[in-house]
C-alpha cells in the first residue's frame, strides 16, 4: 500500500513508538503524585522535549490533551473577548464558535450594539487572504474586532499553505489582538519558533507529524491570558480543595493517557532527532514537485500554492470526476489510500469553489519516499488518460 494520508493520521509509525506504547502498558502504571510504585510517568519529559521542538522556554505551562480539538474546545470556551477565524480554520475551530453558549457571529449582531458593552462575545470569520499586503490590510480594517483573539492554521489542511506567523502575530499585537495558531498540520513537520514569533497561544496534536498515537495533543498559553477550565475532576494535587480560587485552576484532570504519552515522546524524540528543518525541507521539495507534475496534466486543477509556504499538503481535483470517486479508483485500483471530501474546512471549499464535494488531498510525512510519489502520478496520470 501506497500511504499518503498523513495530515489525518501518519502511517507508520517508528517503532520505537510503538515498542514505547507496549513498554507503558507492561509496565505497572505510574499513579498521580502520590503513589510508593509504579512506571515511568512521560509528562515532565515529554512538556520539555515539546518546548524544544516548539521553541517554549517556560514548557511547563504546555497543558496535554487528547488532541487538537479538545484542546481548541477547551481554548475557545474559556478564553475571554471576542473572536476573529479565518475561513482556512478546520471545525474543531468553526464548530465551537457557531454552537458554544456565549458567543454570537458579528453578522448576527444589531448595528447599534457591535461597539457597545455586551453582556455576549462575538466572533467573525474572515476571508482567507493571499500575500503581505493583504495581510496588512485585513490586519488594519477597521471592521475587525480590536483586542480579539484571531485564530489561524499555521498550515491549511487543504492547500498546505504555510500562514507568516511572525508578521501576523507582529501586525495583530500592533492592534491589541492575540494570536491563537492551530499546529496541527505544522507541528513536527515545520519549524515554529512560539517565543520568537510572539505567538499567545498554540495548540497541536500528536497523531500527524509528531509521529505519535491518536489521542494525544495539548496545547500552551503564554504567561498572563487567562483560560477559564472547562473540564474538572481529580488532579492527585491537593484533593481537599473543591471550590478553585481563581488563577489556581488545575487543567490537566482525569486519569492521563499515559500509554498515549509515552508513544507520543518517542515520537517527538525521533522528530527531534531528525531535525524539523530536514523534515520541512523534504515536505517542501516533495509537494512543490507534486504540483508541478500534476499541472502537466490538462484535467487537473490545483488548488495548493507552491513555492516556500508549501505545506507537505495538496490538494487537487480531476476535471469530470468527483474526488470521491478518484480516492475511489487510487484505492481500489492502485492501492493508493488519500484522503477526499471537505477535509473538515467548508467555508475554505466555498471559497476555492469546491464546495459541496471537496478535493482530493494528499498528504507527505518524513517517511514519504519520491517512489511514493512516482507511484501517486503514474495513477493520477492513467486517470486522466482514461477520461
């Protein structure tokens, strides 16, 4: 099998992830904090090796999660203010904005209540724009929501394209906002500098380029913003306490996926090892040759960028085909597994006109060969040669 699906879940994993994962659950579980026994308890390990991939010198404030979207629920929910989104935002961030208690889009709002106190917070999705002067304008208009939180994917997960992380936390800090970046796509297979860039708050998961198991994510939030818990249970900290006086709230609760963690640090330490510019280097020179190839054939649109800000995602269509039914053929004819459909972005589709069917994507990790590739065109092509 032929398997370019990484963006939702890599395949394979090293083995040392796996041999990590089967170690954890021989061994007897560690308990929390309190117990006389038991393993090897990953976390304390794990937040630092994750402040180094990412660049976070106060790593023990990175809180662990099932993934990226608990970790943006749990962000967006208990955050304060008002939200900008883009519409290159997956629906672990559209979906939390449109059904969570509190929060009501702008376009929802009456004219003469949009500059007033509120007793609600809004939220507004902006149109993904393209290059640094539209940033700059996006960034300037005043129909924004000053002092928001704008959220973003640092890399779509439909086109790959790579947002300029420096400049927009640059241009937003300018005007008061935080920036919340969603890593799911980027963490492990791009290099991101949290504390350089001046990123506020980022979330990521560790199933994708992290190289670790489903289930496992977190996120961090830089000293000083403030995030309401939404989830509370035992902690093994001080279990007198009941009632959280605020700035004491506890956010990691509940019995940990420590099984999940200890595969997720090997998988870090592999990437760690490797070298996220590498990885990034090969993600790029392999996608930037992927859209090259497939705009040589006359029924393929592209809807990938290219060039530097190219993710190790693309994304592209078959004219006269749905992209159902070209997963279809790759799989069952080429053994070729890709992903289709909406790929969880509705309003990016609408805006590359590919709603309501989506595209077909696929997707590198580290391990994708060029033979992989050579393989997904030589498909691709006989497609095409049959319409």
């Amino acid at each position: 099998m032929t398997y370019l699906n990484n963006a939702a879940t890599s395949h394979p994993k090293p083995l040392e992830v796996v041999e990590a994962i089967a170690d954890a659950l021989r061994t007897p579980p560690p308990s929390a904090l309190r117990s006389t026994g038991g393993g090897d308890d990953p976390r304390p390990s794990l937040r630092q090796q994750l402040g180094q991939l990412l660049h976070i010198a106060d790593h023990e404030r990175i809180v662990l999660t099932s993934g990226a979207t608990e970790a943006l629920n749990r962000l967006i929910a208990g955050l304060d203010g008002d939200v900008i989104a883009l519409t290159d935002n997956h629906n672990s961030v559209l979906r939390p904005l449109a059904n969570l208690p509190g929060l009501r889009a702008i376009s929802d709002v009456p004219p003469e209540e949009k500059h007033s106190p509120r007793h609600a917070r809004n939220y507004r999705i902006c149109h993904v724009t393209r290059g640094d002067n539209a940033w700059q304008r996006m960034l300037t208009d005043d129909e924004l929501l000053r002092g928001a939180v704008l959220i973003l994917p640092h890399c779509s997960n439909v086109t790959g394209r790579i947002y300029d992380l420096p400049k927009i936390c640059h241009l937003a800090h300018q005007r008061g906002m935080l920036v919340m970046a969603d890593a799911a796509q980027s963490a492990g297979s791009i290099p991101i500098d949290v504390d350089g860039w001046g990123v506020d708050i980022i979330a990521f998961t560790g199933h994708k380029h992290l190289l670790g198991p489903q289930g496992t994510g977190g996120y961090y939030v830089r000293p000083g913003i403030t995030v309401r818990p939404t989830l509370f249970g035992g902690t093994g900290r001080d279990s007198s306490i009941v009632r959280y006086e605020e700035g004491d709230w506890e956010y990691e609760v509940g019995t940990p996926n420590l099984p999940g963690l200890s595969g997720l640090r090997a998988g870090v330490t592999h990437v760690l090892q490797r070298g996220v510019a590498d990885i990034f280097q090969q993600g790029n020179e392999q996608a930037n040759w992927l859209i090259g190839q497939l705009r040589t054939l006359p029924n393929v649109e592209v809807h990938s960028p290219g060039g530097t800000c190219q993710g190790p995602v693309v994304s592209f269509n078959i004219r006269g085909l749905l992209p159902s039914d070209v997963g279809y053929m790759l799989q069952n004819s080429y053994d070729i597994t890709v992903r289709t459909g909406l790929h969880c972005a509705p309003h990016l589709h609408k805006e590359l006109h590919t709603h309501p069917h989506g595209s077909v994507r696929v997707s590198m990790a580290c391990h994708t060969t060029w033979d992989d590739l050579h393989t997904l065109m030589h498909a691709v092509t006989d497609i095409c040669h049959s319409l």
